[in-house]
C-alpha cells in the first residue's frame, strides 16, 4: 500500500481481526491512557486539533460536530457508527470491519467516553456477513476483557454497545435515515434543524459517525494529533482508505497518505489499466460523485480540497476506473437504474424525478431516444436539487450532469445513430 502505512492497515493474517493479535499491534491502550489520564473534553480537544475529517462523504470536521455536544447536560447521548456501507463502488469499511473491528471498538469506547454515552450502537449493512460476525466477535471479546460494560478498566465510565443489522435499504445510510431504522421505523430520513447533535436517536444528542471515521479515534489518542497532522496535507491530514474498483489491474483497498499523486497511485500502486488502455474518465468517491476525465485528473492529487477545485469530491473513498472503450450511455444508465430503485419514496420529486431519468436512459440506450432527452435529463436533475429531505435524489442528478457535461457527444451520437458508439459494451476488459 502507498505512503507512510501507519495508521490503518497493516500486514493481515487469518487472526488479525482477534484481540490477541489487536493487544500485539498495541491495541486498548489508548482507551487506558484516556481513562487514566484524560477527560471527556481533553479528547474531544485533541480530535478537533488533528483536523480529523468525516471518511463517510461529506468530510465534515469530526471535532465540530462533537463540540456540539455537552457530556454532563444530563440528557442521554448515544454515539452511533455507520457501517451501512451501500454507496456503489465503496468497500473500504467492509475492510476494516473484516480484518482490524477492534480498530473500531476501541475507538468507540474512547469516543463515547468523550461525549458522555452510556449507550453506543453500531448500524451494519444487512447483507454484511463475515464483516458481521467478524464485529460481534470482537465485541464479545472486548467485553470479556473489560473493555465495555460496567466500570470500564476499574474507572468510573460506563458503557454498553449494540450490533444493529439493517434491512438493506441504501437510504439507510443517511444519518437521519438510519435513526429512523435503528428506533424500529421506516429508514426515512428526516427534515433538519435540528441537528442530530441537538436531537437524534431517540431525540437525544446524538453523534453518527462512519466507520473509518471513528477508527482513527484511537491511532490519534494514543500518538497526539501532531502526529495525525503530520501525515498528509495543511487542508487534509492524516490517511485515507481508498477502495478501488474498475479497469485496473490490481484493485483492492489501499491507504493512501492525503496529497499522494493521482497518477502515481494509478499507474504504480494499482498495476496500471487493464490492457493498458487510457483513463476515461474516474468516479472518484463513489457514484454520487462527479466523475472526472483521465486529463482532468493528471496533475492532481488525492486531496479534499484537490477535488472540490474541479468540482468533485472523494466522497465516500470509492473509486471507480474506466477506460477508454467504454460506453458512457450504459454507464449513466446502470447509475440511474440504481437511484430509482434505491429511492424511498418519501418525496415527490426523488421518486419521480428518479424514475423519470431511469426511463429516458433506458429508451436512449434501446436506440429510441429523442433529440430533447438530453436538456430533459439536465432539467429534472436541476429541479431535484435541494428539494428533498436527503440527497439521493442531488446525487442522482450530480452523477447525470457530471456524466453529461464530460461525454455529451457519446449520447447525442446514441440517439442520432439509434446505437451507441461503443455497441452499448460495458463489459469489465479482460487481460490478454
């Protein structure tokens, strides 16, 4: 893996995700060194001097979001880890909790410690299963060693965590959504203000972090965020898991130190493009972010702040390569298939406006589409945005203008020709 490995991975083996082997690569400790000599809020000072950012999406400053929290206000605050990983092209997390849960265990621990939660939960994706019992087993252990439950370590904290498997709806992921979920409801998400800082789970404080997110918790509290800053750039310290997927020649999940150039981690890290074709174009943080073309991405580096230059994001760390001979048509319309299908219902223009789409893709792509579809496709994805209670039906039209304004001439082509200019492949190229 690229860069300076040194927070998240590590050489796996058949028993790296037990707690034995967990102690060895210095495992609790940092929960010792906080209960011992750290309160709630030296913690959460320490998160937010590491500039740590959110891993799920959004990159929001994890230590803003916990100050929003008061630990001794006397309401009960819950600490949830998003594990519902359902963006497409994402699987990074799934790692973590296959090869390293403690990583994530222990870390919730610290955290809820720092908000002053008696209770934490942790929403797994229901179609999970190693990564599932590979958790539960880690958090059976933990317990067992004292590591949850009452008196933790001999101190005064207390605290119970809760393995909560999903249903399987993509909605679920959004924070709100998940609530939703995890009280026994419809995974609908829901309108703020308020926060779910201010009124969450139960309509307590609540914090909802993903799963990468939080397993940082421990690395910085046993090293001091100097050393989390350190690593990676000004605007984005420390490390990201990237999952990567597509036409490479080595996918996998990787590390990568934030500022790493782009093109380097393609061309070295991940063994170059399958038959040695051209970059297309790269989806770089799952589908719900803006695609970018092989030169858009020449001379940048794997940054937040790279990315949001040229309009895109890292989003969720998923990462999808496409190479030259690809159609596009089908691409888009794989993608849309995917927003209809995931699309809760609970707003009008999500559950239309993404039907809509699905179904002028779909007639472009049989060779029927109409020479308006094009400015059809643009206006629906404009009137979805910002008019919904969540951001599925934003992202659905993100991931179809961001196509559209890069490869607008593969589509007008499809419906002029009534064929796409690739005879509509999107098969994954094989080596020779």
């Amino acid at each position: 893996m690229p860069g300076r490995q040194i927070i998240m991975t590590f050489p796996v083996t058949a028993t790296s995700h037990t707690l034995a082997e967990y102690r060895a690569r210095g495992g609790y400790q940092a929960l010792a060194k906080t209960l011992r000599e750290m309160k709630p809020s030296d913690v959460t000072k320490e998160v937010t001097a590491s500039g740590l950012q959110g891993r799920g999406g959004a990159s929001f400053p994890m230590g803003r979001k916990w100050q929003v929290i008061v630990p001794d206000d006397g309401q009960p605050h819950y600490l949830i880890a998003n594990a519902d990983e359902g963006e497409p092209g994402t699987f990074k997390d799934r790692w973590i909790l296959e090869n390293n849960p403690h990583m994530l265990v222990e870390s919730m621990a610290i955290a809820s410690y720092a908000l002053g939660a008696r209770n934490c939960f942790v929403y797994i994706r229901g179609e999970f299963d190693l990564p599932y019992r590979r958790l539960a087993g880690a958090v059976e252990e933990a317990y067992e060693a004292g590591y949850f439950g009452e008196k933790i370590l001999g101190s005064d904290f207390s605290c119970d965590i809760v393995v909560y498997r999903g249903a399987g709806a993509y909605v679920a992921g959004e924070a709100s959504g998940l609530l939703a979920s995890l009280e026994g409801k419809k995974s609908y998400p829901r309108n703020r203000p308020p926060r779910l800082t201010v009124k969450g789970l139960y309509q307590q404080p609540t914090v909802v972090n993903n799963v990468e997110s939080l397993s940082n918790i421990a690395w910085i509290i046993a090293n001091g965020a100097e050393a989390f800053k350190a690593v990676g750039t000004p605007k984005s310290p420390g490390t990201r898991l990237i999952s990567v997927s597509g036409h490479v020649n080595r996918p996998g999940v990787y590390e990568v130190e934030l500022g790493y150039p782009w093109m380097k981690f393609l061309e070295e890290d991940c063994g170059g493009i399958l038959q040695g074709r051209a970059i297309k174009c790269v989806v770089p943080g799952g589908v719900s972010s803006k695609v970018l073309t092989g030169s858009d991405i020449a001379e940048l580096n794997l940054s937040h702040e790279a990315l949001w230059d040229v309009g895109s994001t890292l989003g969720s760390g998923g990462m999808i390569v496409i190479a030259e001979g690809t159609c596009m048509v089908s691409l888009l319309q794989v993608m849309l298939r995917f927003y209809h299908h995931e699309s809760c219902g609970q707003c009008t223009p999500c559950s239309q406006g993404t039907g809509w789409m699905h179904r002028i893709i779909d007639r472009i792509a049989a060779g029927q589409g109409r020479p308006e579809d094009i400015e059809r496709l643009y206006y629906i994805s404009k009137f979805n945005d910002g008019t919904t209670i969540c951001g599925l039906g934003d992202a659905a039209g993100y991931a179809c203008t961001g196509i559209l304004d890069k490869f607008r001439d593969e589509f007008e082509y499809c419906i002029e020709h009534k064929r796409s200019r690739f005879d509509g492949n999107l098969e994954c190229l094989r080596s020779s």
